[in-house]
C-alpha cells in the first residue's frame, strides 16, 4: 500500500468529518454568520477535492493490483465530496429562501416564521443524519473493499512463496540427479578399468602356467 496515498487519505477523512461537522452547525445559523461559515465550508471543500486529485494521481501510478483496490477506495470518496457539496448547496438555497420569505410577507407573523425555520431545522437536521448515515455505509463498504484486497494480495503473496519453494526443490532435484550421474560414470569408469586389469592378471597367470607346463613336459 502506497504511504502517500494514505497520507492524503488521512487528511482528506479528517477535513471530511470536519466540513460534516461545520454543514451541521451552519443549518443552524443565519444572517451573516451563515455567510461566513458558507464561505468556510466552500474554501475546504476546494482543499478536500485537491486531496481527492493527489489520491488519483498517486493511486493511478502503482501496480495494478494495488491500484484497483485504491480506485475502488477514491470512488466512495469522490461520493462522499459529491454529497458534502450537495449538503452546502442545500443549506445555501435555504438561507436564500428563508430571507426570500422574510421579504415577501414583511415578517407580519413572526411566530409562524420562527415555527416555520424550525421545522426547516429539523428537516434540515434529518437530511444531514442521513446524509451522515450514507458516508458511514461508504465508508464501511470502503473499508470492507479494503479488507478484500490485503486478503486477495496476501493469497499472491503466499502462491508466489510456494511456487518459489517448488522452483528450489526442482532445482535441488537436479542437482542431486547431477551429482548421481557423475558418481555413476565414475564408478563405470573405475569398474571398466578394473576390468581390464583382471583380464591383464589372468592373461600374465594363463601364459606364466602355460610356460612352466612346457618347461616341465620339454625335460
């Protein structure tokens, strides 16, 4: 696994829960401080969607297998960045409408007004827990796709040592077969010679006794 990738991996789920955190209280302002943390939260979002290019360019130079298992990763994330700036674009069209209603009924009802912004809070408060809820899932599929890739490049792992191991036996299979044959030959080699020096005894005895028969019969 590639230490950069997780590096800007790091960063970007720590920005990502941060600007979650920020989108949550920012439904709950209104005015200029709204504005401002609207502004906040656009800012980071630039800097989470850098991270997110860092991660593709770094996840596009690795080796293939490594490279699937972080893709499958950028793309949960790239949903999460896409839900974050859905979220931001909510709250913004909000904080329009509301002062679009203030101005058009002239706030002659204020209570009902305020009745009314917190029901939008609260609707506001229940989009973002399941917008909350949806990158937990992500981020757990994430991480499950995590999991199956160290699985799958550990099983690699441990063909590629069997097969080395089965590459060293066969190796030391033939050099042992080596080994074997040049003894052979040499022990085919010795027992030719000595062949032929028995013969070359036998020949000496059968023409030294075939002497003395003569001498003994010639007297």
């Amino acid at each position: 696994m590639s230490e950069v990738f997780e590096g800007y991996e790091r960063q970007y789920c720590e920005l990502s829960a941060n600007l979650s955190k920020k989108c949550t209280s920012a439904g709950f302002l209104d005015g200029e401080q709204k504005k401002q943390k609207i502004s906040e939260i656009r800012s980071r979002l630039d800097e989470a969607e850098a991270l997110i290019r860092k991660m593709d360019l770094e996840a596009r130079s690795l080796q293939p297998n490594v490279k699937a298992v972080l893709l499958a990763k950028l793309r949960e994330y790239k949903s999460d960045l896409n839900n974050l700036k859905s979220e931001l674009k909510r709250i913004s069209s909000a904080n329009q409408a509301a002062r679009d209603e203030l101005l058009e009924s002239g706030m002659t009802d204020a209570l009902t007004v305020s009745a009314d912004q917190r029901a939008k809070l609260l609707t506001s408060t229940e989009r973002l827990n399941r917008s909350s809820d949806r990158v937990k899932e992500s981020r757990r599929t994430m991480l499950e796709t995590e999991d199956l890739g160290v699985s799958i490049l550990q099983d690699l792992h441990q063909q590629r040592q069997s097969l080395l191991h089965a590459h060293d036996t066969l190796h030391g299979v033939d050099d042992n077969i080596s080994r074997s044959k040049k003894v052979l030959t040499s022990i085919s080699r010795r027992m030719s010679r000595n062949k032929w020096i028995i013969s070359s005894i036998i020949a000496v005895l059968v023409v030294a006794i075939i002497l003395i028969l003569y001498f003994k019969l010639s007297k």
